[in-house]
C-alpha cells in the first residue's frame, strides 16, 4: 500500500476546531434533510396526484380529435360509435386492465321545486368501482349498479343533494338537451350521495350508467374510453400502441388531461427548487466559511506542506476532502435523519389538514426515493469539495516563503 | 575539498519591495555548498542570510544569477519542477519545528517518504531508523504537543533526513532549545551530516553552533564579508 491516507488527514483536520465542525457539520446536516424531506413530499404529492388523475381518467383516453379540442355544439356530437368494439380491440393488449366508456354532459336536476345546474357522467359502474376502487367517499345510500334497474337510478355529489333536500330514494328530474337539439327530461331515483373531497365538484356533479346517459340525450354514443393500465410506466409504450391502432382516433395520456396535477407540479417544482437552491447555498456558504478559516489559521502549515514538496494539487485534494469530510458528513447525517422522519410519518400517520377548495385531509407522507438521495448527496458532495477546493486555491497557490511568514 | 558540490550560488541577486522602497537583500553572492558540509550563515537581522535558505531551498526565486543544485541550473519559475527538486532533495529544519500538530510523531517523519512515493513497508522502516537516530522511537505514536521543544526539533530532523536529502535548509535550529537540548541538537546534525554526507546549510546567530560547523560565512548588507572562517571538513568538534 502506497498511499498517505489523506482521508485520514482530512478527518483529523476536520477534527481540530470540534465546535466549529460540528456547527458546520450540523448545518449541512439540517439542510440536506430539509431538502430531502421536502423533496419527498413533493414527491409523494405528486405521486399521489398522478395516481388519482389516472385514476379518474384512466392512463390513456381515447376519443374523437374534436371531443379533446372543439366545443360540442349538441351532446355527444364528437362522441364515439360502436364503443363495445373499441373496448375489445383495446381489451386485447396485455398492458390494459380494463376499459371504461364515460358519457360527458351537463343540464339540469330539479326536485319539482328547485332546479339546479349539474355536470354528469355517464359510466360503466361495476367496472368503474372494480378498476377504481373506493374513489368516491359513499355519504350516505349504496353506489350504483351496472345491471338494469327498475328505473334509472343516480349518485348525487354532497352539496347537490344538499342544495335539492334529495337523499336515497328520492326522485328527481334530468334536463339536458339531446344529441339532436331537442330538451329531454327523465325521472330518476338517488342511489347514493358522495363526496369527491372537492366541495365545489360535490356541489355540481351526477354519476348515472351509460344507458341512462344515452337515453337522456338520444344517442347511443360515448365520449371517450378511458384505458387503464397494469402500472404507470406502461404509459408511453401502450400509448404509442392505440395510437397505432386507432389512426383516425385520439389518444392522450393522463398526464395531458390532469391539470391540476401540472399545475400543482409546476407550483412545487418552483417553491421547493428555490427552496433547495437557498438551502444549498446557505450549507456551501456555511462550509466554505469554515474552510476559509481553517485555511486561514493553517497558512504556515500549507507554507511548511509546500516547502517539504508536496504539490498544490496534492493540498487541493486534501483540503476537498476536508469540506467533503464537513459537509459529507453533515449531509449523510441528514439523509439519515430524512430518512428516520419519513420512516416515523410512515408507520405512525399525521394527518394534514384539508388543502384549500378541499373537504378532505390527507395523511403527510414522505417519499424515500433513492435516486433523490443520491443525486442530493452527490450535489452537495461535489458542491462542498468544489467550494474548499476554491477557497483553498489562493493560499496553496502563494508563494511558500509567503505562507511560511504568515502570522 | 575533494568532496562534490550539492548547491552552488553565482552571482545571485535579491530584492524586495517594501512600499514604494527597493531593498537589495543579496547583492552578487557567490556561494558552494559541499557534501557532509555544515556551513554557517551569520550576520545581524537583514544581512540575507533567510535569503540565501529560501533561494538555496528553492522556494524562492533569484532576480539575477544562477542556481546549481547537483550540479543542473534550477529554473525557479517551474513550480512543480521546484517543488519535485524540494521533494526529493531538500530537507528543512525550521525555527519553530513546523511539525503538523494533526499528525503523530511517526506521521510527521512519514510524510517526505510519502510524498517521494517509497512502498509502505520501505517508509515504515526507514522512519523507524530515522526515529532511532534521533533516539525519540518510543515517541512515535505521539502528538507533537505531547512532546518538549528539544523533542519537536529532534522530530523535525528526523523528518528532513529521513529521505535521506542532498541538501538540509537549517533556519535557527537551535533557537528555540535551552543550551543542552541545542548541544544534542547540534551533535545530532553533525553525526548525520557526516554519516548521510547530506549538506547543511544553517542560519545562526548561535554561537555555540558556528563554532562546530565546517564553515561559517558572515553576511553583511546582502554580501559575503571577506572574513570566512573554514574548517576542513569534520574537524569542527
């Protein structure tokens, strides 16, 4: 073995002025779990988001081009025919779960007393529920069915079937214009009454079948299938599939119809990237600074190391691996710490409050994402090494006699 | 003298800044350094003699003249090629012994091997020997803060002849000892000056070590007084 342990060096450096090391080791310490931690619950937000936008969407929708970028002027203008045959060639890809048809529309929903604006969907409910869970918070009736029902049956969002005094077993109308222009009405009954967590979805939105839907306004026609996948990352692959197989047709993914997703990304990615960009710089500042005066009180040794033959390269490197000794360790510290506290938020839950628009807390959840933590260590690694390094630069680089002399 | 030349000053010249002030800190010194030589340099602060250590050290650069070490011009402006010539055939002894508090005794005498690139087991041995000349070998694992000023300067040597230089630079080595640790010192450097055939190039005010070196040349305003005492080479007891 040939080598001089600089590491070691480095270590015992480091160690010289303990309080000031430890202040500084700290200090990178509470930074890079701060990054971290934030990171991962950007993170875990946007996961969550993801997951609940293909959810609610499905991975992939498939419609006419004009369902995605014209306005119709009559229901289900833009709408798909021979949905059944759509479903099954789409059925036949070993990436897709299932296939949902969704008919879009809006009208009317009157007690006999009061009428109110409502926002429909008209779905598949057995599959929808079976593909997606328990998506919708049941408040109070049972969720519909697929199978035909004596009479057509709703769910009611919260708000609505507070604004109508409607609850299970009540009857109500359905106003909506039909596919030909005509107004159509149609008795239906309350299933159930739901909260998407939204109050002001809760205030506007039905959930009704599809023959429902299509009986109202006289079409036998959906709006779009919403494809669900096996997992998130079959996307791009599966996407590139339908598109191939469904050439007059149009795909996008879930990611184009989640706006709220882009948003609340566009959002995080800019609050935490400054975030993190500040907290770097505090830690490189706080590092640099304590180098700058390591190196300072250690001028006629660097003088003494220079006079003996060591090279400026060599004292760069030593002097990197001192910062990186200080703020690497600081930082592994901080990962660890990180990774304590989401391990904790994880197998003990704290409950945040309702976001703003929403009726519904949600757990605070931290991601361990490990590219996360190695491309933060790695920054800092680099960042606190390039920093000594540049600190040190000045002093290896002054004439030896210079440094000898300094007092 | 029969015995080679190590460093050899012609006509150097030095001046420094001071303000808006040019002071000549050696004006035209011609100066030859032999194998197993103890040379001494006197004269009263400002004479030049930290001058001709930091010029026949090389890690400082003459304004004029040349600078021989081994016989081959030494290019002062090369940096890395200074620094190489310093690693391999230069050791220092300084006034305050500038040992690395960090490192242990044994680390200190360790460094020069490591930086000369010597395989582990060879720098293991070789501090081990260079401790034992300078009779601190039980001292190795220690820190330098453990040990006395007669022990540091002791260390300090060990750690400039431990790769065995050409060439020692010595600034006020005695300096800092009371008279009997700087008469061990003194006997020390002797003893390996002679048994190495290393060239000791020694700044003193110090009499007790002038009167035991080879050579003593006086300086005086940047030149060498006429009056050189020389003594063949190991009659100085």
């Amino acid at each position: 073995m040939n080598h001089f342990p600089w590491l070691k060096f480095a270590w015992q450096n480091a160690r010289r002025n303990r309080r000031r090391s430890w202040v500084t080791a700290s200090i990178a310490a509470l930074g890079t779990a701060a990054i971290l931690l934030a990171s991962g619950f950007a993170l875990s937000t946007y996961q969550g988001l993801a997951q609940m936008a293909a959810r609610s969407s499905g991975h992939l929708i498939l419609a006419k081009p004009d369902q995605f970028h014209k306005d119709e002027d009559t229901p289900l203008q833009h709408g798909l025919d021979q949905a059944d045959e759509l479903r099954a060639r789409l059925l036949a890809d070993p990436e897709v779960r299932q296939v949902l048809p969704r008919v879009d529309f809006s009208g009317l929903i009157s007690n006999g007393d009061k009428s109110t604006v409502m926002m429909a969907v008209g779905i598949d409910p057995d599959s929808e529920f079976a593909i997606k869970g328990p998506f919708l918070k049941i408040k109070a009736g049972e969720a519909l069915l697929s199978s035909p029902q004596a009479s057509a049956e709703v769910m009611l969002g919260e708000g609505l079937a507070r604004s109508l005094k409607a609850e299970p077993g009540s009857s109500l109308t359905l106003l909506s214009s039909t596919a030909d222009g005509a107004l159509n009405a149609l008795d239906v009954r309350v299933r159930g009454v739901f909260s998407t967590g939204i109050p002001d979805m809760d205030k506007r939105l039905v959930y009704t079948d599809v023959l429902t839907a299509q009986k109202l306004l006289n079409k036998a026609r959906i709006s779009s299938l919403g494809v669900f996948l096996r997992s998130m990352e079959a996307v791009p692959g599966a996407q590139a599939r339908v598109d191939a197989l469904f050439p007059e047709l149009q795909v996008q993914n879930w990611e184009t119809q989640a706006f709220f997703y882009r948003s609340v990304r566009d959002l995080y990615d800019r609050i935490f990237g400054a975030l993190g960009l500040i907290i770097f710089l505090i830690v490189i500042f706080v590092v640099t600074n304590a180098m700058a005066m390591a190196i300072i009180e250690r001028t006629r040794e660097i003088g003494t190391l220079r006079a003996l033959g060591t090279l400026p390269g060599q004292l760069l490197r030593s002097l990197a691996l001192e910062g990186m000794v200080l703020g690497g360790g600081g930082a592994a510290l901080g990962a660890l710490l990180a990774l304590g506290v989401s391990v904790l938020l994880y197998l003990f839950p704290v409950q945040m409050p309702p976001p703003p628009g929403r009726s519904d807390g949600y757990p605070l959840s931290i991601a361990i994402d490990p590219s996360v933590y190695a491309a933060t260590l790695l920054a800092m690694l680099l960042l606190v090494m390039l920093a000594s390094a540049l600190v040190a630069r000045k002093t290896v680089h002054q004439p030896v006699v210079q440094a000898l002399a300094h007092t | 003298m029969s015995q080679p030349v190590v460093m050899e000053m012609r006509s150097v010249h030095k001046t420094y800044r001071l303000g808006e002030h040019i002071v000549p800190a050696l004006q035209g010194v011609d100066l030859q350094l032999r194998e197993g030589e103890l040379l001494a340099l006197t004269g009263p602060s400002g004479s030049g003699k930290s001058t001709i250590l930091n010029l026949c050290g090389l890690i400082d650069a003459a304004d004029r003249g040349e600078i021989l070490l081994q016989g081959r011009p030494v290019d002062a402006r090369d940096e890395t090629g200074t620094t190489l010539l310093r690693r391999d055939a230069i050791g220092f002894i300084f006034q305050n012994f500038n040992l690395v508090p960090v490192m242990s005794v044994a680390e200190n005498v360790d460094y020069p091997l490591f930086l000369a690139g010597l395989p582990w087991a060879e720098r293991q041995q070789r501090v081990r020997e260079a401790l034992q000349s300078v009779g601190l070998l039980e001292h190795a694992a220690h820190r330098p803060d453990a040990l006395s000023g007669g022990q540091r300067q002791r260390v300090a040597i060990a750690r400039a002849l431990v790769k065995r230089p050409r060439l020692v630079i010595a600034d006020e080595p005695t300096a800092s000892l009371d008279s009997g640790t700087a008469d061990q010192v003194l006997s020390l450097m002797r003893e390996l000056a002679h048994r190495q055939g290393a060239a000791f190039l020694i700044a003193t005010h110090d009499s007790r070590l002038t009167c035991r070196c080879d050579r003593v040349i006086a300086l005086l305003d940047g030149r060498i007084s006429p009056h050189e005492t020389s003594l063949p080479l190991g009659a100085a007891a």
